[in-house]
C-alpha cells in the first residue's frame, strides 16, 4: 500500500483522496481549505475538466487533471487507486457543489474506501443545505430525494411512496422538468402544505420562494424566467397522525375493500377518515396483496 505521510512543505496526505465540494454559482463562495488543497494534490478528478479549469484559473492554481464523469466513472476508479498507490493525493471535484451528491463520485469513494486508502471531506457549498438555511422550515429532520423519476408514472409511484413521510422532503430539479415535478408532488402530497422553490441559487438571478403547493405551478407559469435554471424544492413533511388514526383508517379501508373495487374503496376511506389518498391507495394495494 502507499506511503501516507504528509508531502514536504503542503497539507495533504500522500496516498489520501480527497472530496472537495467547490461553489453551485457564485466562484467567490470557495473555503480557503479547498483552495489549499486544490493547490497541494498531484492530481484533480474532475466532472468536467473544462468546468474545473475556471475556477483553477481564478485561483492561479494549475494542476494535473483527470476526468471523472458517469459514463467513466469505474474506469476512473481504478486510474485514481493506481495513482494512490505510486502515493500521489488526489482531489475529487464535480461541476458544482459536493461530488456524490446526485452527481459523479460515489463509485471513486466506494472503490478507494475498497481498496484501502483513506478518504478525507474538505466540505463547502451544496445546494441542499444553502435552500434549507433560508426555508423557514424546522430542518430537525429532512429527506434529501435527490432528483424524481423523468418518467411521470415512475415520477408518481416514487411520490405516493413518500406521501406519508413526516419529515420535510428535499427535491433537485431541471427547469425543463419542473412543471410537471411540482404538478405530481401537489397532486401526490395534497396542495396544502408548504414548498419552498429556489432557483440558480447563489448566482446573479438566484430567486427563493415560499407559497402552498396548490399556489405553486401558477407561480411558476406567472413568468418565463422562474422556469430558468437548476431547482432546488424543499417540502413540508405530512403532517404527524396518532397510531390509533392510522389504524382507524386501515380498518375501514379493510371493510370497504371486501365489499368494494379498489379505487372506490380508497375514495370512501379518505372521505370517511380524511386519510391521504395516496397513502391509502399504497396501503390498499398492499392489503390486495396480502390477500
């Protein structure tokens, strides 16, 4: 295995890879760490070399370069493991924030972990994080979702899943999706709760908004431009129900469908116990199922 000593006059470990999150937008939004970092490895792994090498060159920092993108990514692995092994340190950046956060880099950290070498976070922007510090939610408990299906009914069958999740709920979303994203998560999660929508968050038309999901897609569609750009949306979670109120619902979901098709049952039980009707509707088929 590599030798991990401390390379002669700089901070960094030989034989170490190290995960840099690097700015979502504005480039002055950069730790002084990363940039020591970026300025001590051998070698930088990077999602988009072209990307990477403007903020190198804001710095003044050249470097040796690699790319590490999803269609390379185990090929690169096992490039970055070669390079540990000769004792080389590497960084490990995407195009924008932290890599391995629904973006390349995860495979790179498995692989080096697998192989024994040691991985060490130089943490900085995300975009996850940047939104929830200006949400006004309770961010106690979260669940990142990273980005839904591209397919509707794939979309909706992963957000009926999520409907009865109490803690707030974390999507990224591409503008020429996020029509439709919000229109399912409304229709999924009931238009009452809150969602907070950012967009090109840190960047010169960086915009947050906070409404009811039911106000949502008309704000959206009320201006071209706050369809622009890279979304992040935060979510209320379902409200907390007592154990004897879900079993309640469950009960007469029982009764109603021994005497009635599926989708009748589920639309009597919602009106009968006020229950979501997706969550009803996945409870239903599962009863289905049992039976």
């Amino acid at each position: 295995m590599a030798e991990t000593g401390v390379h002669a006059g700089c901070g960094v470990n030989r034989g170490t890879l190290y995960v840099v999150a690097t700015p979502i937008g504005n480039l002055s939004d950069i730790t002084l760490r990363a940039l020591e970092v970026l300025k001590a490895v051998d070698v930088i792994a990077a999602e988009d070399t072209r990307l990477t090498i403007r903020l190198l060159d804001r710095h003044g920092i050249s470097a040796k370069m690699l790319a590490v993108h999803e269609h390379n990514e185990r090929r690169a692995a096992e490039r970055v493991i070669g390079m540990l092994a000769e004792g080389k340190a590497v960084a490990l950046v995407s195009d924008a924030g932290t890599p391995g956060i629904s973006d390349p880099g995860a495979q790179v950290v498995a692989a080096v972990r697998d192989a024994g070498y040691a991985v060490v976070p130089v943490p900085g922007a995300n975009a996850a994080a940047a939104l929830l510090s200006v949400s006004g939610f309770d961010a106690s408990q979260f669940l990142f979702c990273g980005f839904l299906p591209s397919r509707a009914t794939e979309r909706r069958r992963v957000l009926a899943g999520l409907a009865a999740q109490t803690a707030m709920l974390v999507f990224y979303e591409a503008p020429h999706r996020v029509i439709d994203s919000v229109t399912d998560i409304c229709a999924a999660l009931g238009g009452e709760r809150d969602i907070v929508i950012a967009r090109e968050l840190t960047k010169i038309h960086e915009t947050v908004h906070r409404c009811q999901l039911d106000a949502a897609v008309a704000w959206l569609q009320a201006d071209d431009n706050r369809q622009r750009g890279e979304f992040v949306l935060a979510v209320q979670g379902a409200p907390e129900r007592q154990q004897g109120e879900d079993a309640d619902a469950e009960t007469v979901l029982k009764v109603l469908l021994a005497e009635l098709p599926l989708k009748q049952a589920v639309a009597l039980a919602v009106k009968l116990t006020g229950g979501n009707r997706n969550v009803l509707y996945q409870r239903a088929l599962s009863l289905k199922d049992e039976s």
